[in-house]
C-alpha cells in the first residue's frame, strides 16, 4: 500500500504569464516502510518537491497536482488547520542544515518540547521525561545535561541529532531527510546515516533521503529518483539502477563518481548546464547535453513510462532489457 502518491506535481514561480516551473510534472510513491532515495545535482527540485507536498511554500510558488495523497488523506483540499495536524506529526522533514534550522534563542530542550506540546498535548514531568527520551535515542551523551543547552553551544554533529530527535518526537509515518550530512564531518556522517536507518527499521517508517551521495543511497535504499531540471527521469530498484541505468543522465550521474575515473587523466563529467528559466528546449530537457541524442528529442519532449516499479522518461532508454 503506498502511504505517498504524487502525481503530475508542478511547482511554479515568477509571474504568472511567464512562470519558472522549479518542479515540472512529477510522479513519486513511497510505500510504508520503504526508503526512497532522491538524486541529482542542486537545483533539480528535490527539496522543493518535498516542501510543495508539507505545504511549506503557500504564497511563495503555484502548487498544482493531479493527486497529492498522504495515508489516504487528500493534501490538495486539506485547511491549514487540518494540514498542521498531519506536518510535524505524521510528516517531518530533517532540513540541511542543523545550524540554521533550530532556533538560536531557544533551548534544544524547549524546541524538543514544544513538538510535543503542539502535537501531543504533553505537559509537565511527563513532557520533560519524554524530551529526554528522545535526547537519549538519538545517542545524545550527558542528554540530562543539554536539554538547557543553546544550538550555539553543540556541535554540528549534535545539533542534527536534535534536528533528528524534534522530527521523530511524535512516531511520524513519513520521514523526509534533506541532505541530513551536508554540515558534518566524514566519520559523523556515517554515524548520522546509521543513526537514521535504526530509527526507519525499529519504527517502521517511510523515509524519503534526499542527497548527493550514490553511494550511501547503493546501500540503504530500496528505490531511487533521479530528478533533471524538475523532472524525475528514472525510478529504479536498487541495485538495479547502478547495474543498469536506463537514462543518459543516470548513466553520467554514476560515471561522475571518481571510484569509475580510476586511471583517467581527468575525471567523466557530463558537458554543458541544467537549462534555466529562459533556454528550456522545446524536448527533452537533457537534449543539448546528452550524447545519444536524436532528432525526436529535441523535438518531443518524454514522458515518464515504465513497469514493474520502474519507469524512465527517455525516447530512447539505455539498458532497458538488462535493467528490467
């Protein structure tokens, strides 16, 4: 059963007559219990696709779907109030960084509580032990200690485990990563990535994992998405998508990674830009970078077509016998 189903997503800013589509007909599921990750380079749309399905860019872009379903709950007719009783409780989001996303002139132990308190109704001793609960299931050392502790006086390692601890405070269905590494050190990113799968395994949530790294969405995904210039241009199982991509795009995404440059003298990149607000072309997106292009791709422009749990917007997918 799928606890997401976005189909047909646009998120559009600018002026009306002439908008800038961020995320551009967008189709994702995510099943209960399943980590999905998201890939592409900054600018795709991944984070703006997860903020448009909270509800967090009300009167900043244009929101539009065809279906925009959480736990059977429809998110595209839901009031504010209805939607504030799902985002934070049943939906929370890990932002990128932990600095910036908790707030300076309060406690960590009051910004755990007040999750709490707005979601839960918790008061008193038992919201105070609760705090420390969570303090401690995030491997907080001396937890008692820095409930009174200010952002500016943790690490950043340790202000994403509290970034972690405010976003599972209330059992969330759906939990939305972005970039949670991004601000951290090598050895206390591992530490946060198996931090935050513990947490998937032994509460049995859905996690969407946006980020950069292949090789950490290689080893604790299920399937991937991979977004170009607001578009998701391939969806696979793992380990699927890394045997046998079927995009171009996908295949220069995992090309790029120095492990397959071994021995070059320069490392593969995938020449030209993401196509901006002014120089979209008229078919594929990929078109003016992709090498295997042909004349009904700059001229048709691909939908995402696929089964079996995969898909791929491509004329001409790679791979396609071997991948599925």
């Amino acid at each position: 059963m799928n606890l997401l189903e976005i189909q047909n997503l646009s998120v559009a800013f600018g002026a009306a007559d002439h908008p800038f589509r961020a995320v551009d007909g967008l189709d994702l599921t995510v099943r209960q219990g399943e980590i999905v990750g998201i890939v592409g380079e900054s600018g795709s749309g991944k984070s703006v696709t997860m903020m448009a399905m909270m509800g967090l860019l009300e009167g900043q872009g244009r929101i539009s779907a065809d279906r925009l379903s959480f736990d059977g709950k429809d998110l595209l007719t839901l009031g504010s109030r209805a939607r504030r009783r799902i985002v934070g409780k049943d939906i929370s989001m890990i932002f990128q960084d932990p600095m910036t996303a908790l707030n300076p002139s309060f406690t960590v132990g009051y910004q755990i509580m007040e999750v709490l308190r707005e979601h839960l109704g918790l008061r008193g001793s038992s919201l105070k032990k609760r705090a420390l609960e969570l303090m401690e299931m995030v491997e907080i050392p001396a937890a008692a200690s820095r409930l009174g502790a200010y952002p500016h006086q943790l690490s950043g390692g340790m202000s994403q485990r509290v970034a972690i601890a405010m976003a599972i405070a209330c059992h969330p269905k759906l939990l939305i990563a972005d970039e949670p590494t991004t601000a951290l050190d090598v050895t206390i990113q591992a530490q946060i990535m198996d931090l935050l799968v513990s947490l998937q395994q032994s509460q049995n949530m859905s996690l969407i994992l946006i980020t950069h790294d292949l090789a950490v969405v290689a080893e604790i995904a299920h399937r991937v998405a991979v977004m170009y210039a607001g578009q998701v241009v391939e969806l696979a199982r793992v380990p699927d998508i890394f045997v046998a991509p079927a995009h171009p795009y996908t295949e220069a995404l995992l090309a790029s990674i120095p492990e397959h440059s071994k021995g070059a003298r320069r490392l593969s990149t995938l020449p030209g830009i993401v196509p901006g607000h002014h120089d979209r072309p008229a078919g594929c997106l990929l078109s003016p970078r992709c090498p295997y292009v042909q004349d009904t791709c700059r001229s048709e422009r691909p939908v995402l077509t696929g089964q079996g749990g995969a898909a791929v917007r491509c004329h001409y997918p790679l791979n396609v016998e071997e991948a599925r």
